[in-house]
C-alpha cells in the first residue's frame, strides 16, 4: 500500500460503504454530479488507450468490484474475487462493455490506490470516472458456513442512482445458484428489456457460461491462481481448476497463456484448443493458436487459423462478429507469404498498413511480398514508408538498398548509406534471389488488444503511434 495518496480520493479500509439515508443520499448524488459530469464530459484516457465509441450504438460500460467478504471464515477470502469473476463472465457476451479484473487493476494502480481497499462510494465514482465506466457493480456476502448471504448493488453514474439492494440467500452448496440467481437480478436492474419474464427460468441452468454445473473448488483453484499464486503453484492450481471442470474454459485459457508467454507452443496449443472460439477468450485463444502455427512453421494451418477470424469480421450483425485488425491480417500475409502465395499475401498487407499507417512492420512486410515477387520497383515505396516511421530499423533499411540496386539505382543507395553511416549494419544484406529467406523476414504481429475485441469499440489509434509496435518472431519462431 502507497503511504501517500491523491489528494480528494478517500477510502475506508474498516468497513463496506454504508447504507445510504434520505440525506445521505442527497449528499451522495451531489458527489456524483460533481465527481462524475466533468468525466464523462471529456473522459482521461491514455495515448495508447484510447477508445473510439460507435456512431451507432455505444454499449454501457460496467465496472465490478470485488464483494466483500463480511463472514469471520477464512477459508472463503478467494470468494471476494470470486464472485467478482463469476459476475464478469456471467454478464459478457450480453449488451455491455464489462470490464476485467485487469482493467480495474491498472486503474487502480494509476490512480495509486491498493486493490485490497473497502472503497467509499465517493471513491467507487472516481474509480469508474477514470475507467470510462458508467457502472459499478458492488457486493458483500456473509456465510456461518451452512448457509450464505449474497447481496450486490448496481451504481450508475450519469445520471446518478443506487439500486436498492439486490439479495440471495441459500444454502452454501448451492452458492453458484445463488450467484445466478443475483446476476439475473442485476441484468433487471441494468436493463429490464433483458429481464426475463415473470415465471421464467432464472436459476443458473438459464446461464450456458460459466456451466450450470460449475465446481465450487474449480472456481477456488482458479481464483487463488490468478489472484495469489505465480510461477509453479499457479500452473497446478490452473491445471486443478481445469481437471475438476473440463467443460469450464477459463482455466484452458489462462494456462495457453502462460505457455505462450514462455514460447511452449506446444503446451499452449492443446489448452488453446479447449476455448471455444464464440467464448469471450476465444479471439485471443485463437489468434494465438495461429501465431503458435507460424512458430511451429505451419503456415497451412496458420493461414486456416487467420482466415477463420478474419471471416468472422465480415459478419458485423453476427453475435459472433469481430472487428478487423490490422494484427489479424498481417498475420494472415505471413502465412501466405510463406506458402508462396505472395500476391495474396501482399493484398493482406496493404490492408493491414491501411487500418494502421503507422505501423512500420506492416511496410516492411509488403515490401518483402513485393520483392519475392519480382517487383522490386514496387517495394521502394512502402520500405521507403517504413524508413520514414522509424529510421533506425536496421531491416528496412538493408531491404531499400537491396531493391534499390537490384534496379540500378545505386547513387540512392550510396544517400542512405551516407545518411546512416553512424549505425551501419555489418550483417550481410538479404538475397532478394531467396524467396524462402525473405519470407522468414516478415514479421508475426504477437498479440490482440484485447479491448478492441469489445462490443461497440471501433478500431482507434494503434499502439505504433506510442512507439509500443507489435512484438516480432524471427526465423526461428521465438518472440523477439
């Protein structure tokens, strides 16, 4: 915990925010109003973060906090996070924009507050106001170990309400019911259209995702490891949650991931395999799954993997629709590129540096499809464009030369020696004869924003116009 914090932003460690009074809550709406106008009126949002609404439709954005835990057991401290998480994933896939644990996370850390805090409601609005949301969602839940006590409240910033709050109570074997139950509750709260009809279904069979028949130890083994645990202890717990739940996708996720991350490909792809591709995780699991194929050199079935997602762009009313990213088209090229289709590959490209113009790699890679096609005149200009996004990039540069003197035009060549000559590069320039070789040049875009995969974000600024490109995989597959 910081010692000191923003100066205006007050939370209370001891106790839950209080139950508001007539006065109270007169005194509380006049926060928000103060708290919240100005925010939604010009929202803070980073150089690299910045979110474009849909003309159209711009879905509302929800915020969960952890529920607080209000019981004297110890073995429930992971239910916090938990029914947190549950929440998430109970409510993506409808008609908002729900926030991740790793949303709220960075918002707290740049506004400097501890992720263990009992926040204020004063201090839930400056939370949210900072993360662009235009609700909380907050609970607490108490149990004497036979039965539990959930309870949650909705906290809408503009305008300014509270709901009353909205309460389950079961026994604690049957605390995932309980959890539905609530979330059905929430959903009316945030929109009756979505409210089931009296005498319907809303107990947890209602909810396809997470199961029906979730494990209460699953959701444990999965919460301790994302929330507590690294290295060794969180693989086995995520491989425990993964055993208990099999049908239960979360687990699969986050162990493709660490795999990922640690260049197992092999690993990451049999838990990749597991998320389904309509699930909330299923875009990344995706795209990763292909990213895994152009480093195990199969371009077939990477070029499968990018085509199915980039088909799933060109359904926009489709609930399994995405956006289209520059990443997944490059990607896309690569693969081409390597199965010799470098016309193809080229059009994926050019369409890839149109979505993105900053983005030096995307260039790079269309000239390198233009010089294994022979058309070394055709590749100056986009190598030229990469050179003038970054000048020190070392492979633009030796690529311009070469297709520079493949086409006579050697005193240009000798000008960008000339204006390089402090960092000269002493490795050998590339044999625009090799179009194997070339090929292994192009370069594999790593990984999807995961916020752009959100419904009703539009495509914004890329992360290129920070300096923040997409990582690269050599010739050998390793991320570099």
């Amino acid at each position: 915990m910081r010692e000191h914090l923003p100066r205006g932003l007050c939370y209370n460690v001891a106790e839950m925010p209080p139950r508001i009074s007539p006065i109270g809550l007169f005194v509380f709406v006049a926060v928000l109003c103060g708290a919240v106008m100005p925010g939604r009126a010009a929202p803070r949002q980073s150089a690299g973060d910045v979110r474009v609404p849909s003309a159209e439709f711009r879905p509302e954005t929800l915020l969960i906090f952890p529920f607080e835990n209000e019981s004297r057991i110890a073995d429930l401290d992971w239910l916090d996070e938990g029914l947190s998480e549950l929440t998430v994933e109970r409510l993506q896939g409808r008609e908002w924009n729900v926030l991740s644990r790793e949303d709220r996370l960075a918002t707290l850390e740049r506004l400097g507050l501890p992720d263990s805090a009992r926040f204020s409601h004063a201090t839930m609005v400056k939370i949210a106001s900072e993360a662009d949301a235009d609700a909380v969602i907050y609970g607490r839940f108490q149990s004497d170990g036979k039965t539990v006590r959930l309870e949650a409240r909705v906290l809408r910033l503009n305008p300014p309400s509270l709901s009353p709050p909205l309460v389950e109570t079961i026994a604690v074997q049957d605390l995932i019911r309980a959890h539905a139950l609530l979330t059905w509750r929430i959903i009316c709260t945030l929109d009756p259209k979505q409210c089931p009809p009296e005498r319907a279904n809303r107990d947890e069979s209602s909810f396809s995702e997470p199961p029906p028949s979730l494990r209460l130890d699953a959701l444990e083994n999965f919460v301790r490891a994302i929330t507590g645990s690294d290295g060794e202890q969180r693989l086995r717990l995520l491989r425990e949650a993964a055993r208990l739940m099999p049908a239960w996708d979360r687990p699969a996720f986050e162990l493709g991931q660490i795999y990922f991350e640690r260049h197992d490909c092999d690993s990451a792809l049999v838990w990749y395999s597991r998320v389904p591709p309509n699930r909330p995780d299923g875009p990344e699991a995706s795209f990763a799954t292909g990213v895994c194929h152009l480093a195990r050199n199969d371009a077939a079935r990477a070029e499968a993997a990018f085509s199915v997602l980039l088909e799933r762009t060109r359904r926009p009313r489709a609930k399994d629709s995405l956006p289209e990213l520059p990443e997944m088209h490059n990607n896309l090229g690569v693969a081409r590129l390597r199965l010799g289709k470098w016309n193809e590959a080229a059009t994926e490209f050019e369409r890839a540096a149109a979505l993105d113009p900053a983005e030096a790699d995307y260039w790079i890679n269309l000239g390198i499809a233009k010089l294994i096609g022979k058309q070394a005149a055709a590749a100056v200009t986009p190598l030229t464009r990469a050179r003038e996004i970054d000048a020190s990039d070392k492979d633009a540069q030796s690529l311009l030369l070469v297709a520079l003197e493949s086409l006579g035009r050697s005193a240009d060549a000798a000008e960008i020696r000339a204006e390089a000559a402090d960092n000269a590069d002493k490795q050998a320039p590339p044999n625009i004869q090799d179009a194997a070789a070339l090929a292994r040049l192009a370069r594999v875009s790593m990984n999807l924003d995961r916020t752009l995969l959100r419904p009703g974000i539009e495509t914004p600024e890329r992360q290129s116009t920070t300096g923040k490109g997409p990582r690269k995989v050599d010739s050998g597959g390793a991320p570099r």
